[in-house]
C-alpha cells in the first residue's frame, strides 16, 4: 500500500496524503486532482478502490493502423497532447502484423473502463472488414470518433480531410502541366477514403479501369502497382498516401525514368520528411493539427453527456507543390 501511495504520489506529483485522502473518499481535494490520481491508478496497472470503480476512468484509447507511416505518429501526437490539455490520459493502441487486433484492443480498453476512444484509421474505413467490436462500444455508450472516412451506419460522429477536393487539385495541377494519362494508385477496394478518390478523379478526368492500381498502403505497395501503372502508359499518378508515392518513385527510377522529367507523382498527407526525399514530394496536405483537435473536442463533448450528432466534419485539404512534378514530357 505504501508503495502503491508512492508511486502515484510521484507520478502525478502531490503528497501521498493526497492520495491516501483520495482512495479513502475524504474531502479536501480539488476535481482535477482527484481525477488525476484515479488516472494515474489505472495507468500504473493498479486496481481502484471497490467504491470507485463504478466511474469510467479519465483513459481515453488512441487506436492507430500503424506507426511506419508518418502520418499516424502526427495524429497520435496532436490528439494526445489536446486530451493531455483536458485532463485525460490516452492509451496509445498500435496494431501489428500477428499481434493484438483492434477488436482485441477495445476489449482491453473496456476493461480499464476508459471513457472513450479517437480511432485514427483502422477496419471501420473497410466495408468488407469485421466491425463487431464497434457495434459493441455503442452498445455501452462509450463516446467514439472516427478520423477520416467511415463506411456507413456505425452511426459515430467522424472528422475526415475532404478525399474529393484532394484529389480534383492533384488532378487539376497534373492537367496544367499537361499530363493526360493519369493514372490512380489507391487502397483495396472496400476501403472507402480510395472509393472517395476513385469517385473524386472520375468526375473531373477520364479514369478507365487499367489506369487504376490497387496496393496495401506500404512503399513496397506502390512500387508494385505503379509499376504497372507505368507499363501501361501513364505519366502522371496520383496515389492515396506518401509512402504509396515514395513506391512509385521507385518504380519509375528501376524502370529507368526520371521523376519528374518522365512521370510525375503526387502524394497524399504531405507527412514527416516529404521535404526531405528526392526529389522533395508534390503532396496534398491534410490538416493534421484542426483535424485532430476536432476529433477531441467532440469525444469531450460526449464524455461530458452532450449528445453529438453521428456526423462528419469536413476538412479542407492542401496542395503543396514541390519536386516531383513537372511538365508532361513530348509525345
């Protein structure tokens, strides 16, 4: 006990009186405090007095796809430090190949009585994937975003960069340096952010079906499809993330083309380092910091009882012009 005392005295720094006052239900300690040693109970491993474990903890889950892709650390970085500002601890959930599922992860979440969870990507983006475990956290009215595009019917409130408008400015740039060949290098079918694009390019373009490559979002992905791409002619892409873009770089440089004096390719997130590649990457941006506030003042909003409509906000996106495009080259 004294131990327990100790450690959460140090970690959220206040006396072990404090503490002590806390777990024995005593008045004289503030709301913010109290919350704050109830946080540090859970986040130390450490049961919470029989009489207070009826409150849902101030852990809120931050499930993310990944980490590779610079884009989820960036989020992850963001969402944690608004939930930070509002008292609330998150609980970083990072899948793996072979390791911990998501539905796995919200199972442990529900047993730390979080009060709610951000998911930045992940299954419910897929219309083929299992979505029992949502169904599951709005079965016990636990407080859910989701960060960008949803399938339909989860019945979340959501924020989402516009995949629309990211894709009629890549297109639109490529158009103005000439490019007529366009090609798409995107996610699995069912994944809808890449049906949004898919939908967003043939609307303003002529996209036929060779012209779209299909990839797992990974470089190794996007040197695969755009290299088919490529063997069928195109000289621009447009792909659905930066490492997607970075692979089709790659590709076009083991076929012995030059980028951007031969194919052009424009990313998506303009990511950590996108600056730094070679040639620096043409990329549309999301808005990370507006997206990731957002997503957490509506969880807030529903940790506090404010009913939130299951709707979603969205986000205006970036074009940022860089090194990877450039004139389409003569016929």
């Amino acid at each position: 006990m004294t131990r327990r005392l100790a450690e959460v005295a140090k970690k959220v720094g206040v006396s072990e009186a404090t503490v002590s006052r806390v777990l024995n239900g005593k008045p004289g300690v503030s709301e913010a405090t109290r919350q704050a040693v109830l946080s540090a109970l859970d986040v130390l491993g450490y049961e919470r007095p029989t009489q207070l474990r009826g409150e849902r903890a101030r852990l809120v889950g931050l499930v993310l796809p990944e980490l590779q892709n610079p884009i989820f650390p960036a989020f992850a970085e963001v969402i944690g430090g608004a939930l930070a500002q509002l008292g609330l601890t998150p609980v970083l959930c990072t899948q793996t190949k072979g390791g911990v599922s998501e539905a796995d992860y919200v199972e442990l979440l529900l047993q730390q009585q979080v009060s709610g969870v951000v998911f930045a990507g992940g299954l419910y983006a897929q219309a083929d994937a299992p979505h029992d475990h949502y169904r599951l956290l709005a079965g016990r009215n636990i407080p859910v975003v989701l960060v960008n595009a949803a399938i339909e019917h989860l019945g979340f409130p959501g924020v989402s960069c516009d995949d629309a408008v990211a894709v009629e400015q890549a297109w639109r740039h490529l158009a103005s340096l000439g490019h007529e060949r366009i090609g798409l290098v995107l996610g699995p079918a069912d994944h809808m952010p890449s049906a949004r694009k898919l939908a967003a390019a043939r609307a303003v373009g002529d996209v036929p079906d060779e012209f779209v490559a299909r990839a797992i979002f990974s470089i190794e992905g996007g040197h695969a499809a755009a290299s088919r791409l490529i063997d069928r002619g195109v000289t621009g892409i447009i792909c659905a993330s930066d490492p997607l873009a970075l692979g089709a770089v790659r590709a076009a440089r083991r076929k012995g083309y030059g980028v951007p004096s031969r194919i052009s390719v424009v990313g998506y997130d303009d990511s950590a380092f996108m600056n730094c590649t070679e040639p620096p990457l043409t990329t549309v941006r999301q808005p990370i910091e507006a997206m990731g506030r957002a997503a957490v003042e509506l969880l807030n909003a529903q940790i506090g009882g404010t009913v939130v409509p299951a709707e979603e906000l969205l986000f205006e996106p970036e074009l940022v012009v860089r090194g990877s495009t450039a004139q389409a080259p003569k016929a």
